[in-house]
C-alpha cells in the first residue's frame, strides 16, 4: 500500500507500540498528525547570550550551569511554583515554572547539570527572568548543526532528539520522495490570490527551516508559517461560510408590514435613541423582512440600551402579528425585563407576559393558554420557556439576553417551538471587533459602541490594602447618604472553600465594625433560590451592601447602588473586572469603584487597575486585555474551537485571519455545495474540520 498523511504512524520506522501509545495520548495517531505537531518556538543559535546582557523583551538562548532546582508555594493558595536558577561566566538568572511540564521534568537536571535555556526574557519586580522557558540538558541534541532547531512542546515518554528523528521520517516519506503526490487541498486560484505556498512545502519547512530565513521563522512571517497559519483559520472559517449556506436555505417569516406601534413607542420614550441604538434597529428591522431568518448578535457595553433595542424589535413583530420571546439566565433578570416591558410596552397595547420556575402553577397554566390562544405578544422568562408543554401561536423572534450562558443546543431547542423565527442575541462582554467576527461566525454582529449621553463617568482607583480601611469609612457615608454598595471577593477554584471562608468572616468582621449598616452575602455554593432572594432584598433595599464573590449576575441593574469595592483585585482578569464595574453608575448619583490590591501582586496585576483607571470604554478594555493575555486565555476554555489552534494567534495574525475568511466565503459563493471537481479535497476538509468541533 502507498504511504500518505492518513498513515498510522506505527508504519514509520522506530515507531513502536510503546511510543506509538505517548503519541496517541496527544491525539496523534496518523503520520499527517505528526507533520501538524508543529514546533511551539525556534531556538536561535545565532543569539546566544550571556546572563549579564539579557534585556527584558528579547527571545534568547543561554548555556549555563543549574545552581538551584526548587519549589515553593504560591501565597496563601495551594498553588505551587519551581525555579530553576541558572549561572554562567557573567550572572545568574531565574528559571520560574507556575505549572510542571511534565512529571518528572524538574528531575531531569541537577546542581552542577550543563543545560541551555531558550525563551522570552521578562522584567519582574526589578529582575530579569525566565517565566516557562525551554530548558534542555546539554548534550541532547549535539550532532544538530543547523542554526535554527525547533523546539517542541515537552512531552513525556519522547526525547526532543527521537521526536525530530521521527517527523524527519515522515518528511522524507511523503513529501520528499511520496508514491503518490502529495494533495494540496487548497485550490490554485486561491493560493495565488492570496500568495501562500504549497502546504507540501510549508509542513517540510516548519520543521526543518532554512538558515536563511531565520529571523522570519522567530516572528511568524515565513511563507510557510503563514501559510499553515492561514490553514488554520481556513477550516474554521470554512465551517463559518458553509453555516451560512444552511441558515439562508431556512425559510423564515418575513415582516414586511408597517409597525406603526414602533414609531409610537420611539415617540413616547423620555429620551431619544442614541444613533448606535438606530444603527443596530436598522440592521435588524432590515433582517427582520427577510425570508431567511435573522442570525444577529447585538453587542453592547453594559448600560448601553440594549433592552430597548430589543423591546422594540418585538413591537415590531407583534404589529407584523408574530409573537416575540425574551430568555433570561436568571429569575431575578426576567423579573427586571419584564418590569421594563411593562414601562414601555403596556402604554401602546402590547401584552406582555412573565414566565418563570417558581411561578405558582394556576399562574403558569393561564400564562401558557394565553400564550398557545395568541393573546400575548411578548413572554419573557427563563430556561422555563424552553421546557415541554409551552407552546406558541405564532413565535416570530426569539431574543436571548447574556447569551454566554445559553448553550446551542438550547439555542437549538427554542427555535424548535416555531419553525425558524427570527434569533436576537444580546451580550454585554464586549469582544473587540476583529475577533467578533470569528467568535460568533455565523451571527452578524451589530455593535452597540455609545452610551446614552448624561451618564457620570465612575471615579476608579486603585488602592493598597493598608488603606482598606478608609475605603469602608468612605463606603459607609455613602450609606448614610441612602446609597448601596458592592463588596467583592474572588474564589480560586483550588482553594474555594478557604476562600469562601475567608469571605465569610470578612462579613462578620464588617458586620461589628459597622454595626448600623445592613449586610448580606452571597456566594456560589448557595442554591439558585437563595442567590435570587438575597438579590431581591438588595434590590429592594432591605439590605445596604451586598457582599458577594463573583456571581453577581452580569446586568442586574441597581440604580442606588453607586459604589464597588473589589479585594484582591489583582486575581481578576480585566473583562471581569469591567463587567463588575458596570453594576455601578447606573443612577443619577457619582459612582465609584476601588481596586483594593495586595501588596504582593505581580506588575501586570497594576497595570490591569491601572487600565481600569484609564478607560471606562469596554471595548478599548477588551482590546488591552487580549493584548496582556493573548486569545487563548481571554476567550477561555468556552469557544474550544477558537482556541484550538496551534500555530495561529488571533492577536498577531489577524491580516491572515481575514484572508482566510474571505477565501472560504468567496468559494462557498461560487460553489455552495462544493461540486466542482478541485473543491473536493475541500469538502473532505470540511467534513474533518465539522468532526473536529463539533465532536
Ligand atoms: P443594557 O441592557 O445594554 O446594559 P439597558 O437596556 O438596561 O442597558 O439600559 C440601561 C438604562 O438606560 C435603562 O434604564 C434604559 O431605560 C436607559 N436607556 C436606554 N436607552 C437610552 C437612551 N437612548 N437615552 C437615555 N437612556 C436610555
Ligand atoms: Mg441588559
């Protein structure tokens, strides 16, 4: 049989059964899985250093002797952090490791161990160090001449030097001398169009770079990485452009009537649309006429309006005779929805209805015949609208608020209750613009980026935790004054329950110090009901200040509330940090919010409270995020097919990332089925990549 990238890699010599299983531990069970094993970094031979020139920023390699292999914990959490400190002729300089590679890894070099250590040197606290860099015990792979040696990602159970041995097999069987010609799944057009190499040549070069092009290879800007760079996004794009293929084969229900309900509300409301509130109706007033159901996700800051947005859309449908249905992650959100539809919907005739869990059940059952008999026009409510035995008249729009808590199938289950109504997605996290538009994919995007004017700014300061104190002194004139405010507190997984408690007696001890003002907690272990109470009695002011680790519901709205108080700022990210930020200034009073940071928190924990100071503007404070943290860890472990990638970087290779987009919306708008003979590699990419996410 001729050999090619569907291969078990057992037929490559020196494969056997024993490495064979490590590889197929790492999802590696093909010898074209082994050629996308792509080395995670370069080592440059050119740029050996010595410890005393290193400077901040600069990817290096040093050779050294290892003085210190050690581990310690971590603060007060369990955590648990290694150091390896290294010296040459000039210095010496720390190796630090928030997590072991692999086990037995710190094992493999001693005192005295000659190592080499390659990566990214960072300034912390005034020194120069390593965070996570390779380091290899000399001698490995010696007999390697070349200048540029890729470094792949540590495994256990593989040496570097049999690992390169074996991809260098791979290599040589199909790509340099194959029995059969290696395929390009890419189509020629779209290669010269958008000036990529083979994908033949690109797997070859990645592992095995050319000297000469070193200083490519170290920024990502070879052909060859950006040609599988480009792969990268290709396949999830592909999937992006054939999902859309789909959606505009559904048959919807067009709205193509007048509303003139929709003026009368506009007309009514106390104050005038803000022209980013326009934009996003236009845009969905115009999907809403369409045959082909609307796919819109509405992004907006918190505070922007987006309920209006919505309210009005389902004035829309209700005057085009369709039922609308508003889904809330929580009771208490439903609640204050349903309230705010009352205010403005009520006036100009619509029926409005509310439908939760712990509705009494006479209650629900007229709910639910009012709705089946075509005698409500909006229903707002929870996951309960999606449960058996709710049926509509007419569904027309289905508007989700906070969609990150709505799964797809779920998203799946609603749309079931009425053919194909129209789909409105409301988030408050805002994701800047470029990575939008992968993330959601399927879903035009509509852009809330302006505030209804008059809104105050909210004064943000960072303070350290010695002056906690008049932080609360602060906190309680302004509850004198008739004021609310939040306390925060993070949870660390690992350590929850310590932290829980560390919570829990902070509350006590705020408690006797300020014996006049009324406190309440809230935290994640208590039941879904529980939470909901405390919020209502804080909405309603039974209580003055809610203690509470991060669960607050994202998009609570408690006007009198005017100050946050977050502790131990420094383990928030900054999105969170936005996002509670926003439970605040969203009355006529001053707002304010307080980073209290502990003295040992890292430069980058600053420089977030710092940012947080700078901008109010959630957008600007996504792009800064994802440019401290990088994509993987901003958008979590939520959009696994975003962060799957291996080479691509949704920061650094954003230009590619739109080249991709465009060639895989271009080809499915020449050929929507993939017929066409040269599109067949594709089509058989498309069926992997369809296996690959969606599992
Ligand atoms: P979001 O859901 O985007 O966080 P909301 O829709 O809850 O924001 O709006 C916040 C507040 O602003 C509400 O009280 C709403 O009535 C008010 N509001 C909405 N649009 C405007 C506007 N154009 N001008 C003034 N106030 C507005
Ligand atoms: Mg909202």
């Amino acid at each position: 049989m001729s050999i090619n990238s569907d291969t078990p890699i057992q037929y490559l010599k020196g494969v056997g059964p024993k490495l064979g299983d490590v590889l197929s531990k790492r999802g590696i069970s093909t010898i074209g899985d082994l050629l996308e094993w792509y080395p995670r970094a370069y080592e440059d031979r050119r740029a050996l250093r010595n410890i005393a020139s290193l400077e901040a920023g600069q990817v290096v390699s040093i050779v050294g002797r290892v003085t210190t292999v050690r581990s310690m914990n971590l603060g007060r959490t369990r955590r648990k952090m290694y150091e390896v400190v290294i010296a040459d002729d000039s210095g010496r300089v720390s190796c630090k490791f928030f997590r072991v590679p692999y086990k037995g890894y710190f094992e493999r070099f001693e005192v005295h161990t000659p190592v080499r250590v390659s990566g990214k040197v960072t300034f912390y606290r005034g020194r120069i160090e390593f965070h996570h860099p390779d380091v290899h015990p000399l001698g490995e792979d010696e007999e390697n001449q070349d200048q540029l040696i890729p470094l792949y990602t540590e495994t256990e159970g593989i040496r570097p030097g049999k690992l390169r041995s074996i991809i260098g097999m791979a290599i040589h069987k199909i790509i340099e001398e194959p029995e059969e010609k290696f395929k390009d799944p890419l189509p020629k057009w779209i290669k010269e169009k958008y000036q990529l190499c083979d994908r033949a040549q690109a797997l070859k070069e990645i592992h095995c770079p050319p000297n000469h092009l070193g200083s490519e290879y170290l920024n990502f800007l070879s052909p060859a990485q950006k040609r599988l760079i480009f792969d990268e996004f290709f396949q999830l794009e592909m999937l992006m452009a054939a999902n859309k293929v789909e959606v505009q084969k559904e048959q919807g229900f067009p709205m193509q009537k007048p509303s003139p309900r929709y003026k009368q509300l506009q007309k009514q409301l106390p104050f005038q649309l803000t022209s980013a509130q326009q934009n996003a109706l236009k845009d969905i007033l115009k999907d809403l006429c369409e045959i082909h159901p609307m796919h819109r996700l509405v992004q907006g800051d918190v505070g922007s309006g987006k309920t209006l947005v919505a309210l009005l859309a389902a004035v829309y449908a209700a005057d085009n005779d369709f039922q609308s249905c508003i889904m809330a992650p929580t009771e208490i959100l439903a609640e204050q929805h349903y309230k705010n539809a009352q205010k403005f919907l009520t006036s100009i005739g619509l029926n409005v209805a509310l439908l939760t869990g712990s509705m009494k059940a006479k209650e629900k059952e007229q709910v639910l015949l009012a709705l089946e008999a075509g005698k409500i026009d909006l229903i707002i409510g929870t996951h309960a609208l999606i449960q058996e035995g709710v049926d509509f008249h007419s569904l027309g729009l289905v508007i989700v608020d906070e969609q990150h808590r709505f799964g797809v199938e779920q998203r799946h289950k609603l749309k079931q209750k009425g053919g194909s109504p129209h789909f409105l997605v409301m988030t408050a996290t805002p994701i800047p613009r470029t990575l939008a538009m992968t993330v959601y994919g399927d879903l035009d995007v509509s852009i809330i980026d302006e505030l209804p004017p008059g809104r105050q700014p909210i004064v943000t300061r960072k303070v350290f935790e010695n002056k906690r104190d008049k932080v609360f002194n602060f906190m309680c004139e302004q509850i004198e004054k008739g004021r609310q405010a939040y306390v925060v507190y993070p949870l660390v997984e690992e350590s929850e329950n310590m932290d829980l408690k560390n919570a829990i007696e902070e509350v006590e001890n705020l408690k006797s110090t300020y014996p006049q003002v009324h406190f309440g907690l809230l935290h994640g272990k208590m039941k879904a009901q529980e939470k909901e109470e405390v919020m209502r009695s804080f909405r309603d002011h039974h209580l003055d200040v809610l203690v509470a680790t991060t669960v607050i519901e994202v998009g609570v709205d408690v006007p009198n509330a005017n100050m946050i108080i977050i502790e131990h700022s420094e383990r928030f990210g900054l999105s969170q940090l936005h996002q509670l930020r926003g439970r605040v200034g969203r009355g006529e009073h001053k707002s304010y919010c307080v980073l209290v940071l502990s003295y040992a928190s890292s430069e980058e924990s600053k420089q977030r409270a710092e940012t947080m100071e700078r901008f109010t503007d959630g957008f600007k404070i996504a792009e800064v995020d994802l440019e401290m943290r990088g994509p993987g860890e901003f958008l979590g472990r939520r959009q696994s097919g975003l962060t799957g990638f291996r080479l691509a970087n949704l920061v650094r290779d954003v230009k590619i990332l739109q080249n991709a987009r465009n060639a895989a919306f271009e080809i499915f708008k020449k050929d929507p089925e993939l017929k066409e003979p040269n599109h067949q590699a594709l089509k058989s990419l498309l069926l992997h990549a369809k296996k690959q996410v969606l599992g």
